[in-house]
C-alpha cells in the first residue's frame, strides 16, 4: 500500500485555518498595520494616530499635515509600495486624515 502524498505549505494551512474560523479580514488588518509601520519607519509612524482598514480602504489618520500631504501625493506610489510588500492586491484606496 502506498501512502497518498498530501504535503501542503505550512503558509497555505494556516491561510485555510484561518479563513475557516471567518478571521480572514483580521489577519488582513494585522498583516496591513504590520506593513504600515515596516515601511514608514518610526519617524512617520510617530505620527501616526489611527489606522484601520475597511473595504479595500486603509485610513491613516496623521497629526502632522506635512506628513500628511507628502503622503497625499504620493498616494498611488504608497498603494503599490503596500500590495507589492503584502504580495497580495488588499489596498485599493487610502485616505489620509
């Protein structure tokens, strides 16, 4: 008798383990706010006041209004920068506040 070879990712597993539970858009919030701050660095996430993610929508709130328009207008390079880091089309729209 042979064995049936079902090896999976561990990656894979833990995607359906947690899809399975409905802690799906959980895990994306985490993974996003994770992101964030790995690619703005402490000096812009100091400044950072709230961040929450809703239908394909990352809101940053910011209390610096230079910060804020700087990232303003680099909007689509900011999007690109995320989906490209999350390997995964998540962030379809930011509004900074």
């Amino acid at each position: 008798m042979s064995r049936k070879n079902n090896e999976e990712k561990i990656n894979d597993v833990w995607l359906k383990f947690i899809k399975s539970y409905g802690l799906g858009r959980n895990y994306e919030e985490y993974l996003i706010t994770q992101t964030y701050h790995k690619l703005m660095g402490k000096a812009i996430t100091k400044y950072t006041k709230d961040l929450y993610y809703k239908d394909h929508r990352l809101h940053v709130t910011l209390t610096n209004a230079v910060i804020r328009d700087e990232l303003s207008m680099g909007k689509t390079k900011f999007i690109e920068m995320m989906n490209i880091e999350l390997g995964e089309v998540l962030i379809l729209d930011v509004v900074f506040a």
